[in-house]
C-alpha cells in the first residue's frame, strides 16, 4: 500500500507562523519518573524498539564527495519518488544510519510518505575504509555534495533535512552555507539537539556530573581513530592519543589533521551559531533546556531569534536527543521525531501541489 501524506484542518496551515502554532499545539510532556535529565537521556535513547523501517528494502548507495572520499546512505523509495518529498536524516557524533533515532524518525517518515535516506557522516556505520580523512562536527562538503547531486541528478522535488545533535549542527551550518543561493528544493531543515556553540558544549560535558557521557564518546573517538589507522597505516600519529581525558583534549590533538590549529579555532569555524543568520530556508530547532552537555542558552542568541525563517521549540525537560514523552492516542513516545516529521510535512503542504503528491 502507497504511503501518503495526510494532513487534517490544512486551510490553517498558510506560513512558517501557522506551522510553528501547529507544532506549539502538542507541548513535551516526559515521560513518568523520567524528570531527571540523565535518566532521561539514558533510558530515552537506549530502551528497546521495533523500526518499520526495517521492513523496506534499502538501497545502499556511495557518493564520491572528494577524489579520496566516499559517503554512504540507505536510501529508502516510494514507488513514485518523483513525485514525493525526500527526508536526509543526518546522525550525532559516533553514531550511524542504524543508530535508534535515525530508524525511528525514518520509519515515521516513510510511513507519512516521505523517500528517506539514512545518511552516514564521513567514516560512520562501517564506512572508515572509504576516506583517509577524519569527520569533525563542522564538516558540510559532503552534505553539499549529496545535497545538489540529489537535485541535479536524481531530480527530486523537495528536499528536508533532519539532523541530531552533531548531525543538527552540520545541518545548520550547511543551511547557512548556502544563504541567498539556497536552492527551491531544499524546503526545511529541523536540528535536534544540536551543539551550535562547540566551545561552551565542550566545557559542559568536562563537568564531573557528565563524565559518563564524556567517557563514552572519548572511548569510541579512540577506537575509531585505531581502526582507521589500520585501514590508512601511518596517517595518524597515534601517540597523539596519549593523556586525552576530555574532548577539549580530542580536539587539540586531532582537529588540526582536519585543518584547524587548535580545538579554540576548531570551536570558532565549526559551530553553526556563526551561520544561523544567513539561513534562508525554514528551519527548526528542538531543544531541552535540560540537556546535560548542550547549555541553552546559546538559543536565546540574537543571531538565532533575529532570524525570521528560524523558529525555536525549547522544552523545559527532555534531556539529550531523548524527548521520551507519555504515551499519545496517536502517536509514539518519540516526541522530537514526530515534531521534526509533523514539520516537513506541514511545510511540504505548503510545496506547490504539482511537485508533491497530496491525497
């Protein structure tokens, strides 16, 4: 059975303004005995789910970005893909295509009828072999380069973006990378939990209470970099890796390999705070004020609120990523999914009808 995009009380929905109403409509309420943010960002991201998505064959397909380097996506198509929107799916810092919050959004994606495409950053989800080159949470050249190749050469009609957290922040700053020469098809961006201040994130999560976290993402960044020195021998002084304890540490070794001095200038070209206000396609930003390792306040910035195509969702509660909100009638716990779905498919309404399909 053809997936549609459905839609009820549309002839509300006329502008950026009506949307961001819609989506005020259903407010975050956390799940029971989840107020705590750790609990939060622990539970709601690692607890057990089922993916429809998974019962749709996908093809995997690799884009060459650079002479050296390849992407890797797994694109999942309606029968008509010309005729329907198309949602890139981008994912946080050490994570993949299969990570739970990209197959959870894409499963309510495709349902709602979008195409979707699970994108892997650089090196991500078993793909370290196909470039010499370190990803970095600032690096859009192969989101450009996937981006336009979707337009020119598979000619689709509409195109949205959702990125998680490092995933979010790419996103945004590729969206003001484009500024005034965004083109027609890219319709929206949604960025969940993104770090768009690198060097105040980077500061959060050295705190002691979110050294859980921190020892997480130092021990994979680790290992990642081990297994691409074996596929690229001698590329990587591994002696660099001694004495890192905290991602401040990471970022002074190794983002130098990706052209910036240190992590300060690293921070300073690679957040996308800089580039929100050349944004010029509608975008929105989903965020707890909880979250342990991503501060808040960076949002209430005038170059975010000064932007008339950017809209803000901050929740009180909701941790990291998680947004694991009490069970709806008409829809699952995954509140920042179905908000950032429920947005492209608002702003898809807007699309001319004879690009996208409608029931």
């Amino acid at each position: 059975m053809n997936a549609e995009i459905h839609l009820t009380n549309t002839s509300r929905i006329s502008s950026l303004d009506s949307v961001a109403e819609r989506l005020a409509q259903q407010p975050f309420v956390p799940a029971a005995m989840l107020t705590n943010r750790h609990l939060m960002t622990i539970i709601g991201t690692k607890r057990p789910r089922r993916f429809s998505i998974l019962q749709h064959a996908a093809e995997r397909r690799e884009f060459q970005t650079e002479p050296d380097t390849r992407v890797v996506a797994y694109c999942h198509w309606q029968p008509d893909r010309l005729r329907r929107p198309t949602i890139l799916i981008v994912h946080g810092l050490e994570g993949s295509a299969d990570a739970s919050y990209v197959l959870g959004t894409a499963s309510k994606a495709f349902a709602a009828g979008f195409n979707v495409l699970r994108y892997n950053v650089r090196g991500c989800g078993g793909t370290l072999h196909l470039s010499p080159r370190l990803y970095h949470s600032g690096l859009t050249v192969d989101l450009h380069f996937v981006v336009r190749e979707l337009i020119e050469r598979d000619r689709l009609p509409e195109l949205f973006l959702i990125g998680f957290s490092m995933g979010g922040n790419q996103s945004l700053k590729f969206a003001g990378e484009l500024g005034d020469d965004t083109p027609e098809q890219l319709r929206g961006v949604c960025a969940i939990s993104p770090p768009i201040d690198l060097e105040s994130c980077s500061r959060a999560i050295a705190r002691p209470e979110n050294f859980i976290y921190e020892i997480r993402f130092i021990r994979s960044l680790h290992k990642t970099l081990r297994e691409k020195n074996r596929h690229f021998p001698g590329a990587y002084d591994l002696s660099r890796l001694d004495g890192i304890r905290h991602l401040w540490d990471w970022d002074d070794a190794m983002q130098p390999y990706n052209g910036f001095r240190d992590a300060q200038d690293y921070y300073n070209h690679a957040s996308s705070l800089p580039f929100i206000p050349k944004i010029r396609v509608p975008t929105l930003l989903i965020h707890a004020e909880d979250d342990p390792f991503i501060p808040h306040e960076p949002f209430r910035d005038a170059r975010v609120t000064a932007n008339p195509q950017v809209r803000l969702l901050m929740t009180e509660r909701g941790g990291h990523v998680a947004f694991f909100g009490q069970r709806q009638s008409d829809e699952d716990r995954a509140w920042a999914e179905n908000r950032a779905i429920e947005f492209c498919r608002l702003l898809a309404f807007l699309a001319p009808a004879s690009r996208v399909v409608f029931p």
